[in-house]
C-alpha cells in the first residue's frame, strides 16, 4: 500500500488530528480468522490513508496461504518472521511500521469499526501516555449450548482492565502506543514465547508512562472451546512465567525460591477462584458453575505440572 507523507499528518478528518497508524498482527496458521480480522480492518471509521496493517507471518503451514489471504486487502501488507514467538514477529511489523501510532491485535481477534478511532482518540487524550489496554469481549460458538471450557472463558479470559491495574499491562490482543514510546522503553522480548506483553508494560510503566484501560475500544476473540486448546495455552502461560522469572533472577537459589513459591501456589486448591465462580451471576444455574470450577483445578494443576516440567530441563511450548 501507498505510504503517508508525514507532511501530510497534521491534516485534519473530522476536526480531529489524525495520526498515522500502523496495525501489527502476528499470525501463525489460522488464515480463516485472519480473513474475519482483515475484513473488520478494512471497513474502520477510520481515514484509510492514515492506517496500514501489517500481517506477519511466523512459520505457518504452506497450505494455509496467509499470503494470499493478506492479498485480498487494500489496507494490508504481508511479511515474515521465522523466528519462533509472536513476539519476535510483533517486533518484525514494528521494524516495517510506519506510523506514529502503534496498534497491535491477535489474528483471530474481530475489532470494532471504531477500533482504531477510539483508540487513536484515547490515545491522544492522556498526556504523557504511554499504552492505551482495550476491552476485549470473549464470545461463544453458540451461547445455547457452551462446553465448560467456553464457560470459563466467558467469565475469566482477557481482563484487561484487571491487567493494567494490577500488573500494568495489557494483552496485545488489543494494544494502542505510539512509536516514541517503543523506541524509548525498547521493542518486546523476542525470545519468551508467552508474558512478553506482561513484561512490556511493566517496562513501559517503569518509565513513568501513563497507562489507560478504554472500555470504548473494542475487539471481540473467540472463547476456547474445547481442553485441548485450554491446555495449549495454559503450558504457554506457565512456559511465558516460568522463562520471564529465569531472565529476572540471575540466583539460582533465588530462582529455586520462586519455582517453589509459584508451585505451592498453584498445587492449593483454587477454593477462591470456585467461590468466585459461583457467585458469578453471569453463570446461569448450579452446573454451569460445577463445569467452571472443574476447568479451574485443571488450569491450576496443569500450570503446576508444567512448572515442574520446566524445572527439570523442559523447553517451553510456542503455542
């Protein structure tokens, strides 16, 4: 796609100022949710001449033809990184992007039509700012008939406005910075698989930036549905922690320390999580909330499996 003059950014639409935004999103097989993305992308209420998208692709099969998907849209460029992690390809688009602004989302997220104008506008609207963390709404295959893993997902996946209180950062699912602000704190840490946004906006907050939640910027991704897919993630999550606590502590004793910390933790009953869950008024009767108490003990003790896995010279999973 054609590039913006930067001459041209202090043009006005709408009375507002509107910066040059550049899309990352890294993908890995997948093509058909990235077909639905790009469709969401193409058709925002944003001016098309001031965004681009870049796809980078990070070692999908060949039949999946992300290329060609990509092909298919004006507003989308396609790349590659061979490196293994969606980090590593994040840090790929960055390097490619043109923008003054940064946005990163995930393949198989759906973003609102206003997506990259609200985001642009909370953006703008906080001084010294230096993330803006998105709302992301978790839907169902088919609400009438939720497996136990969806039903969690429904109640528990992408808090962002929890993430960025309580551990300041948000998921890249849906993320809003600008390029200033990645070449002060530095790009994402190529080499975790899992946590690198965690460690990102922690590294952003570190530096004074103001960060905002917007729970007017939205994008909508596909709950888990199935215990398969809930232990993917889960082995990434414990692989992210795991390799994040190993670069933090340069003792071994005080990384033996953590392991057990994190271990006992996670081998305790997850008895606040199922009270939780079962005065959650969004969990319709008494056996949706046994289903969802269930998915917490696997979650909690195949994170502890994993830890104990990785420990004693385990690699961590990608995905």
């Amino acid at each position: 796609m054609n590039s913006l003059n930067y001459q041209d950014k202090n043009r006005l639409t709408a009375d507002k100022y509107s910066p040059l935004v550049s899309v990352i999103i890294p993908v890995f097989n997948h093509a058909q949710n990235l077909k639905i993305c790009l469709e969401a992308l193409e058709n925002q209420t944003y001016p098309k001449h001031f965004y681009e998208v870049i796809v980078v692709d990070n070692g999908s099969d060949q039949d999946e033809d992300i290329e060609g998907v990509v092909a298919q849209f004006g507003q989308a460029i396609a790349t590659s990184e061979s490196l293994p992690g969606s980090y590593a390809a994040r840090n790929k688009g960055i390097s490619l992007a043109k923008g003054e602004v940064i946005a990163f989302t995930d393949a198989d997220c759906i973003p609102a039509s206003d997506w990259i104008e609200k985001g642009v506008k909370n953006l703008l609207q906080v001084p010294n700012c230096g993330l803006v963390a998105g709302k992301v709404e978790v839907f169902l295959k088919d609400p009438n008939r939720a497996t136990p893993v969806e039903l969690y997902e429904s109640i528990m996946a992408l808090p962002q406005k929890e993430f960025l209180e309580k551990h300041k950062y948000g998921a890249t699912a849906n993320v809003f910075t600008f390029r200033s602000v990645i070449e002060k704190v530095g790009l994402f840490d190529a080499t975790l698989k899992s946590s690198g946004d965690a460690e990102w906006g922690q590294r952003v907050y570190s530096f004074g930036y103001q960060q905002i939640y917007a729970d007017d910027t939205r994008v909508a991704h596909p709950a888990r549905y199935s215990f398969a897919q809930l232990y993917k993630r889960t082995i990434r999550l414990a692989g992210g922690f795991f390799d994040l606590q190993i670069k933090k502590q340069s003792s071994n004793l005080r990384q033996n320390i953590l392991f057990l910390e994190n271990l006992v933790k996670n081998l305790i009953p997850p008895l606040m999580w199922v009270g939780s869950a079962f005065l959650d008024a969004r969990l319709k009767n008494f056996d949706e909330k046994i289903k969802v108490a269930f998915v917490m003990f696997f979650i909690r003790y195949t994170y502890a499996w994993e830890l104990i896995r990785l420990r004693f010279g385990g690699v961590s999973a990608r995905e």
